[in-house]
C-alpha cells in the first residue's frame, strides 16, 4: 500500500470541514486487484446460478433496491433489473451485483489486509476515533443497464450509534469512477449543516422509520459536487454527510468496496439497528 500522498493537516482539516476527504492512490494495483479478484471467487462459490430462492431486500423502501441471496457467510444482493418476475437471475451470475456483504473483513484476507492496515490505522488516529469498531463491510456495484440512482441519504440513518455524529465511512475504488458510470457526489459541510431528520430501527413489528423520510429533498442538486476518481482512490467520510450517486451509463461495470464503523469510546450502539451482530456476522475493534 503506497504511502499517505496528504499530510495529516490536510487530511484532518477536510474532514471535519468538509465532511470527507478524497486521497487518491491509497491503494496500489495489487491490492485493487486482489479485492477484486477475491469478489469475483466469492460470487463464484457462494451463488448457484439456478438459485431460485431470492428474497426481496428488507431495505428496498428506502433506497436499497434490489434481490437478495442469503448465505451464512456472504449476502449477495442483486439490482431488481437483473432479476425477472420470478425472481431468477436474467443473466451471469456475476453481472448485475448490487453489493456482497456484509463483513469481508472478517473472512476474506484481501479486504482484512486492507481494513486492518497501518495506514487506515494512521487516519483513524488522525481523526481521534479512539475505538474504530467495523459493522460492515461490502463491495458495492454498478453495472450497464441494472444499475440505479443512490439516492441522496446518510449513513447514520441506517446505522444509529448514539450520540450521532461518530460513524466514518471508509470507501475504496476499485475501478475508475467517472461523471458517467457514477462516482460519488457530496454536500460539502452537510455533516454539520443538514440535522439528521430520519432513523430506521427493528422493532417487534418490523423495520420503522422515526422521523422524517422525505427530509433530504430539500437538498438541491446544486448543492452536490461530484468526485470522479481514478482506481486505488480512498474517500472518508462522516456519517451525517449527505451523499449519492447516479447509475452508470457507460457499457463498463464499477466496482468499489466500502466498510463503515462507529467509535465505541464515544458512542452506544442502538441495540434495534438495521445491522446488527450475529452468529455470522461479528462487529470489529481495529485497534487491539
């Protein structure tokens, strides 16, 4: 892994300013290559093109369209265009992925040689996180003609640790991400500008939103820069900055992979979260 191209002022500086910070070449071409091809094994082995039994995602109301193929290791979610009315898969199996979750860093060594590093470990101690601890960690996945708009939302809330304000994305390109096959976008400041209006929590009766959802329409798209980046690229962001992304429009798929964690020094997981700890699914302290 290359060395930090930033200074730590900097890096600090755009963060809590900004709301994110964009640090291009952080991840060599090996490393991007061994991640992706560790996906690529893994939709291999744990997806039978014949599968027949795809559930519909619990998150499709608000945002997280697609099919879903349970695993006691990995989930596999695939965009609704690439899956028919009987929900079967329309073509490969390896084609019109939405993400593959959710803790990779916990079974996969390409993602853990990554999210346990010594230069992630450098920005978190930048950053003051003082108990880094990942809830998940995925590939995300845009490809031709099943693709879709992200729409505008933050993190926090769909991953509530209270007080708010101490979940950090960290998102890695592992390919180029352009203006055409949907790169990030950004409300720069958001994190501080734009309350947090919106929850959702498991409750006895099954998934509730608390608050307002339609909040964030009130964000113009005027308000978003967009951030093309080249492969190897990594983006941190803050849990409350308000972000999304268009669909790819180009006849090349875009791959990234992503893990999201809240500091346990400064703040209480909600015990009704959408992600929560499993048998299979383990939470993770990056600093022993």
């Amino acid at each position: 892994m290359p060395r930090l191209v930033t200074s730590i002022e900097n890096l600090t500086n755009n963060y809590f300013k900004k709301g994110f910070v964009v640090l291009p070449k952080f991840l060599s071409s090996d490393e991007v290559k061994l991640m992706n091809d560790s996906w690529y094994k893994i939709v291999d082995k744990y997806v039978d093109e014949s599968e027949a039994q795809l559930i519909r995602n619990v998150g499709e109301s608000y945002g997280k369209s697609g099919y879903e193929i349970p695993q006691k290791e990995v989930n596999v979610v695939y965009d609704k265009k690439a899956v028919d009315e009987d929900r079967k898969l329309l073509g490969s199996k390896f084609k019109g992925i939405h993400t593959i979750g959710n803790d990779l860093h916990n079974k996969f060594e390409a993602f853990k040689n990554v999210v346990f590093s010594e230069e992630v470990k450098t920005i978190l101690k930048a950053l003051q996180i003082g108990a880094p601890t990942v809830t998940t960690s995925t590939t995300l996945h845009k490809w031709p003609l099943t693709s879709s708009e992200v729409p505008a939302h933050q993190d926090e809330s769909f991953l509530v640790a209270e007080p708010h304000g101490h979940i950090t994305g960290f998102w890695f390109s592992l390919t180029d991400a352009t203006l055409q096959n949907g790169c990030l976008e950004f409300v720069p400041m958001s994190h501080r500008t734009v309350p947090l209006k919106t929850t959702f929590i498991f409750t006895e009766n099954g998934l509730k939103c608390i608050g307002k959802q339609d909040y964030l329409s009130e964000v113009k798209d005027s308000d978003f820069e967009q951030f093309p980046v080249e492969k190897g690229t990594l983006v941190v962001f803050n849990g409350l900055t308000v972000h999304k992304s268009k669909p790819n429009e180009t006849n090349e798929p875009r791959h990234s992979f992503q893990f999201l964690l809240y500091d346990k020094s400064k703040a209480v997981w909600h015990k009704d979260n959408y992600v929560r700890e499993s048998r299979f699914h383990k939470f993770t302290t990056i600093f022993n």
